[in-house]
C-alpha cells in the first residue's frame, strides 16, 4: 500500500513537474503524464490479483426502441424507411502515436557527450532518462538501461547526445522511506565525433531528494 500510494504521487508530481529554464524545452503535461502512467505500470501489475477480485458491476443495456412495422411492395414503395433517420453518426478518433515512445538510437542521434549524475539523496537511486523531443537529427526516447542504478553518494556517467531531458528517479533511504524526484535539463554540449568516450565534454546533472537539476 505505501508503495501504490507514492507511486501515484508521483504520477501527480510528474504532471506538474517543475518548468526548464526560459532558454530551454520544457516537457508538456502530457509527456510527464505518459511517463508517469510508464512508471506505474509495477504497481498496476502487482495490483491485479486484486483488481481480478474486485466485484464488478455490469450496467443493464438500455431498452432498444421498435417501431411499427411497415410493409414494403410495388405498390406502396415510399414506406421504405430511411435508415440514417435518428441514428447520429459516429467516428471513432484514431489513436495518437508518441513519437518518441520508444528506445532512443544513441547510434543515430549525433554526436555524444558525457552527462554525469551524481547521486546527493543519501539513498539509493533508480533512474529514468528520457530524451522527450526529437533533437536536430529526429532522434529521441527512453535510454538504455533504464531504470539505472546509482548507489549512495556515487555517481554514473551516460554517453547522450543533445538534446531535451527529462529525468526521473525512485530514491530508497535505509530507514524505509522513499521519494521520487524529477526534472529537466538540456544537453548542449558539442562534441567531435571521433573523440573518445574518456575526452568527450561532460556536462553535470544532480539527484536530489526531491528534484533533478543541472550541476
């Protein structure tokens, strides 16, 4: 239960997540909500011996109207009813695709920097990147590896290229509790291609216990 209830405040805090720097993309409510409902998929699996369970009510069909029946011939042709006649037409919206609702192609996306997260909750932190906006070469989606493990006080380095981030985190302390920040930040560091992982830039990204910030 404590953990279905922090979940869904953090599906609550996702959708209302802070906004970027004026110079920056910020996610929309939509993504973050995507995202959320992403993250709260474990609990919604956890959860389904129960929801199989629960009582379901089944609401009663409404009555279909009848009409009189009319006789249809040769000689009484105008009795033919017109079958669009108190029938509204309906249309079914077609589904819309996110995008970026897949594995981000770090082989495609440019050139790549390093982006070290350091980890400054006190605990232990599962995280999430997400590169939400299609960046100057189409690419964008979730990172490999997700979600990535970071232990207390350490931090983890990911090769990204540019582009607009947004990065979310399940953060366990010793003592039971738990939180679950987030935030945005833009990688626009420039890198040669050819460099190595080890001379690439590197840019800085902090976890805190309750938001994820640029360094």
């Amino acid at each position: 239960m404590k953990k279905s209830l922090l979940i869904s405040i953090l599906a609550t805090i996702l959708v209302t997540a802070c906004a970027a720097q004026p110079a920056q993309p910020t996610l929309s409510a939509e993504d973050q909500n995507a995202i959320a409902v992403a993250v709260a998929m474990t609990t919604i699996a956890e959860n389904s011996v129960a929801v199989e369970n629960a009582p379901v009510t089944v609401a009663e069909a409404p009555a279909i109207p009848t009409e009189p029946v009319v006789m249809v011939s040769v000689d009484n042709p105008t009795a033919m009813p017109n079958v669009t006649d108190g029938l509204a037409l309906q249309t079914t919206p077609e589904s819309v695709v996110d995008p970026c609702d897949k594995i981000l192609k770090t082989s495609e996306a440019g050139p790549l920097t390093n982006v070290r997260f350091k980890n400054k909750t006190g605990g232990q932190v599962s995280l999430g990147v997400f590169l939400w906006k299609e960046n100057a070469y189409g690419q964008c989606g979730y990172v490999v590896g997700n979600p990535i493990s970071i232990a207390k006080n350490q931090s983890r380095s990911l090769s990204l290229p540019q582009g607009a981030y947004f990065a979310w985190a399940w953060v366990t302390f010793e003592n039971g509790e738990t939180s679950s920040p987030h935030g945005n930040f833009f990688n626009n560091e420039s890198s040669d291609p050819n460099l190595s992982a080890s001379a690439r830039p590197t840019m800085e990204v902090i976890i805190k216990r309750l938001e994820i910030i640029p360094g």
